[in-house]
C-alpha cells in the first residue's frame, strides 16, 4: 500500500492510518509490556475488535500512522495528541511526533484546546506532554487499579494562544 507522507521528520514520518495497520496494531494491544500503560489492559483484543477501533479512527479524520523513516517500519499511531507507540524501542520519539501534532490540531484542524492523559506510572508519556508545553488540568485519584497497586489518571492540555506563543518565539530565536 502506498503511503503519503503528511509529516516528513528527523526520524519519523506520520501518514494517515489505514486498515492494513490495524494486524500490528493487535499485537501491541496484546503485548502486556506495551498495553500495561492503557487502561483497556486487562481486554484481550480480537483482530475484528481492533478493526472497528482503527475504522473509528480513520473515520475521525485525525488519526496517523507512525513510521520510522530509516527502515519504513510502523511503530505507532495516533489519534489527536494522543499518541501509541507500539514498538517499544521507539518510546523516545514522542517529543518529535508531539511537536508534528500539536500544529495539526491548532493550524490544521482549528482547535482552541488539546486534551491528553496517561497514568501515573507511564512517566515517560506524563514527561513528553510536560516537555511539549502541555499543563495538568485535572486528577482522578486512583482512578486505575492493577493488583493492589493503584494510579492516578492524570489529564493535562495547552491553549492554542500557548502553542502560537511558543510557535513565535522558536521563529524569533532563528
């Protein structure tokens, strides 16, 4: 299948999600390194199940495909800001696929708000929203529960005017 490049980066490319994706997309959902920082975790994801998801998604008009550019290898996606790397070898490009988000949802799409979350023990996704400007907004305390271990869901979002102001001063600084 043919992919067109919507976003060409240093490491990554983001294309618009297809259904052929949704095979590898199964794996990662039922991989439990991978799927341990989502709350579905505990389901068990049919090919069908994930089908229909991938369908909602590609439906939206705002999910991508995440691809390494140096072997052409799909390593996540994402739908808005919120972002699924399946490969785990890849969960260090997240400020880079972010940045690339971020100004499709603001210049793009028009939003005036971007929303993300994540648990408290995926500190690696809570450090890569912080780093791209995003703000906490919003804590449901024990909101999740694995065992006897409980975490909280922690949401966080940026202003279009928050984006815009940073977008000036990275072009005032070149």
């Amino acid at each position: 299948m043919e992919r067109y490049k919507h976003y060409d980066g240093d490491s990554i490319y983001l294309t618009a999600l297809a259904m052929c994706d949704a095979d590898t997309i199964t794996k990662w959902h039922n991989d439990p390194e991978v799927a341990q920082y989502y709350a579905d975790f505990r389901e068990m994801k049919s090919l069908l199940t994930v089908q229909g998801e991938v369908k909602d998604m590609i439906n939206s008009g705002k999910a991508f495909a995440v691809f390494d550019k140096s072997t052409d290898k799909l390593i996540g996606y994402s739908e808005g800001c919120s972002i699924f790397f399946g490969e785990k070898e890849y969960w260090n490009y997240g400020v880079e696929t972010l940045e690339f988000l971020k100004g499709f949802c603001f210049n793009v799409r028009n939003e005036n708000i971007v929303t993300v979350s994540a648990f408290s023990h995926n500190t690696c996704a809570l450090d890569v929203y912080a780093k791209a400007g995003f703000k906490k907004t919003c804590v449901y305390r024990q909101r999740l529960i694995r065992g006897r271990e409980k975490y909280d869901e922690i949401h966080m979002d940026m202003l279009a005017t928050e984006h815009w102001a940073v977008q000036k001063d990275k072009e005032g600084a070149e």
